[in-house]
C-alpha cells in the first residue's frame, strides 16, 4: 500500500471514529429523558457513549490520538 494511500485510509477511518462518537452522543442525548435517570447522570452516560463507541469504531490506539485534541488536556 502507497504512503498516499495509507494516509487516506488513516483519515478515513479518524473521520469515522469522530462521526460515531457524535452519533451516539446525540442519540444518548435525544434517548436519556425516558430513561428516568437523574439529570445529573446524564452527562456522564453521553460522554461514555461517544468515549466506547469512538474506541470501537477506531480502536483504542487511533482513539487515544483524537482524544489528545480534546479540550483539557
């Protein structure tokens, strides 16, 4: 596989991860409500949410790099 190629492929697959991640917290965000959990909760099982299905789509290796562009570090 090119150089080039690979790097398309990396990139693809960072953009995935980023798009599960939202993808599940605003499904998390829109499903919690009829969950009857305390609100206070809920801001801790969103951000799970996007953390494991990131980890899932991308890895932990590729995931631990995007989370080093996350606010706080």
């Amino acid at each position: 596989m090119s150089t080039r190629r690979a790097s398309a492929a990396e990139t693809v697959r960072l953009a995935l991860a980023i798009a599960a991640a939202t993808a599940s917290a605003v499904a998390a965000t829109v499903l919690l409500p009829s969950t009857g959990l305390p609100v206070a909760v809920h801001s801790v099982v969103v951000v799970g949410c996007a953390v494991v299905s990131g980890m899932l789509v991308a890895g932990p290796s590729r995931f631990a790099r995007i989370a080093e562009f996350l606010p706080g570090k």
